[in-house]
C-alpha cells in the first residue's frame, strides 16, 4: 500500500496510507493529512493523487514556503506534476514527508506503478538500430460521422483507419529512437492526437526532446512538435511536418456503443522492440463492456488487446470511425501483471473535445 511517513517536524512519526486524492495542510476542514503545529505549513499546502495511468503524483497548492524535492543536499521547488518514487523525501515547510510502497516506474510496461493501470507507451534503451529494439470541420477534414451507404465489417474499419494511424518515434537529444507510441491524423495537415504520456517523460517532468512521426508502408521519419497536453487528461496534439494530404479519421460515437459492441484497437505494439512489427499498424479485435469513470475522465473499458507502443492509437468501431484513444490496461494486483482482456480507451467524447478546443481556428 502507498503511504508517507513523516520523518520531522511537529507531527514525526505517523504514517499515513494513501487511498485516494489526499491533501496535506493545516486545515482540518479540507486535509486529509492535517499536519499541526507547522506554521510554515500552508493551510491547503499540497496534494496527492493517483492518475488514470496509475502512477502517484504530489503537486504543490501554491503555499507560502513551497513544496520541495529532498535529494541530498540538494533541493529542487516542485513546481506543476512530479511523480512520486520509492524513497523520495519531499519538504512541506519544516515537515519532511518520506514516500513509500510505491512501486518503480518500470514496474508496469516500463515506467507505470503497479496496482491499477499500466500504459502503452514503450519506452526502450537505443541498440544501433530500429529494428534491435476546432474549428471549421469542412476546413479540416474533421468527419463526424460515416457516409451513408459505407460498409462496417471488421476489414471496412481496417481499411477506412490504417491510412490515419502515425507511428510516433520517441528520439533523444542525439536524434536516436529511445521508444514509440501511436497517434492518429485530425487534419490534412499534419494534426496529430496522441496520449500525454507519449510526449511527457514523468521521471524528468518535462517533454520528451524530440518527435517523428512515420506512416504506413513508409520509412520516411518525418519531424513533428508537440503542440499542446492535457495536465489532467492523458492527451496531447502533435503536429508533423511536411506531409501534404494526410486522411483525417472520423469521429464515431461512443455514447452510442451497447455492452457487445465490436470494437478494434490500432496501433504499433513493441515497433521498435521487434522489426516483425514495424511498417503496418496492428490491429487487434473486441467487444466493448462498460464506460467506467476514474479521476473524472470518461474510459471506455474493452478487451481488444492494448500492448506497448498501442498508446495514442485510436479504437474505432466496425464502420472505422474513432470512439476512443488506447491508453491503459488494468493490472491484476496479485501479479502485477496485465490482466487479459481488461483494456481502457479514454471517450470519444472527451478527446474530440480536446481536439476541438486545440486546433487553431483559419
């Protein structure tokens, strides 16, 4: 069970387990953590909370003194997100708090704690190669639904999304391929949606250095900048380079879905882990069960298989019109491992909102 211990100040020695949003203060009214005696203590100083991936994250409530990273002699002001990590000795005023029972973020698909979700994103040492490892719609070619007479099978939907799905290359500060997630084109001109933890490096707390972006039966990396991320919501906009004519996908609708519906998930699992993969997206077949709510955002819940590299990928229905983004599995908390056949898709309705609200207005 994740918990903190308070190692000094007025309250040393309780320990305090970690169940759900917690926030750390001196006002009883609102804390669960109420941390008297602490004048330098704000009355609502800092909060922590576990996001939709799973991992546990402490944020600073604008206090008076500050939220400080303890490493040791140095310290480090937390300011936006910062992910919590086995032995991190965090400063509240004069209380230091000690977290523990957290998992390493290499614990769940490479970087995701154990106990709840893992996401897709892959992230791998570089090994010399690839291979060894809104806006006016008609202007942007945003659809919204499918056209009348179109066919909806399991090969229609292929066919109508594989042009749209992008393989996004994680590169370092050398240029070097270090892992891959998936995306999906918005716009003609280059638009991306993918999911934040892609782009976002959790362990730094900043972006990741560098992106490309490559489509099917090419092996043309083509650059691409992020151009917006959700803090809450784990979504991000990309916009790539110098691709003319790219084919937008088309929005479904996924209040719409019934408990054993078809649902296909795109993307590229494991493309720089594995050469056999890379090229083609892979596409893999479910049913969708239920929409579940965690931390306030909207997951369609499906058992069409989600490994890593699937992050950002779109699941579409069988007319091939996108109702949600692949970005977790849930974890069997006995093995630690992935359970089968327990996926999750943050809604349509919430990222075709996002990409309404980022995509610049012409």
């Amino acid at each position: 069970m994740p918990r903190i211990t308070i190692a000094s100040g007025p309250n040393a020695g309780n320990v305090v387990e970690l169940r759900g949003a917690t926030t750390l203060g001196r006002d009883p009214a609102v804390c669960q953590v109420v941390l008297t005696g602490d004048e330098s203590v704000s009355r609502q100083h800092a909060t922590i909370t576990q996001r939709p991936d799973g991992v546990w994250v402490i944020r600073d409530l604008g206090s008076a003194n500050g939220t400080w990273l303890v490493r040791g002699r140095d310290r480090q002001r937390i300011s936006g997100e910062h992910v919590l990590r086995e032995g991190d000795q965090i400063d509240l005023g004069n209380t230091r708090i000690v977290v523990s029972g957290v998992a390493p973020l290499a614990a769940a698909v490479g970087r995701r704690p154990a106990g709840g979700f893992w996401t897709g994103a892959l992230r791998v040492p570089f090994i010399a190669s690839l291979g060894g490892v809104v806006m006016a719609v008609l202007l942007f070619g945003i659809g919204l639904t499918a056209g009348k007479g179109e066919s909806c099978s399991d090969r229609a939907a292929v066919e109508r999304i594989r042009p749209s799905v992008a393989l996004i290359v994680i590169l370092d500060e050398q240029g070097n391929p270090v892992g891959n997630g998936t995306g999906f084109v918005l716009t003609r001109d280059g638009y991306i949606m993918t999911n934040r933890h892609v782009v976002f490096d959790d362990e730094r707390g900043e972006l990741m250095p560098d992106f490309a972006v490559v489509f099917p039966d090419s092996e043309r990396q083509l650059p691409a900048k992020v151009v917006n991320v959700d803090p809450i919501v784990d979504l991000a906009l990309l916009k790539a380079e110098g691709i003319p004519n790219l084919k937008p996908i088309t929005w479904g609708r996924a209040s719409k879905l019934q408990p054993g519906d078809r649902v296909i998930a795109a993307g590229y699992p494991l493309a720089l882990a594995n050469p056999i993969v890379q090229g083609s997206p892979t596409f893999t077949f479910g049913n969708f069960s239920t929409v579940r709510i965690f931390e306030g955002a909207e997951f369609l819940q499906h058992n069409a298989e989600i490994n890593p590299g699937n992050s950002g990928g779109p699941l579409v229905d069988q007319c091939g019109r996108v109702v949600g983004v692949n970005t977790i599995g849930i974890l069997n908390p006995s093995t630690q491992q992935p359970a089968a056949g327990l996926y999750g898709s943050i809604s349509q309705t919430i990222a075709e909102a996002r990409a309404r609200q980022w995509l610049p207005l012409r």
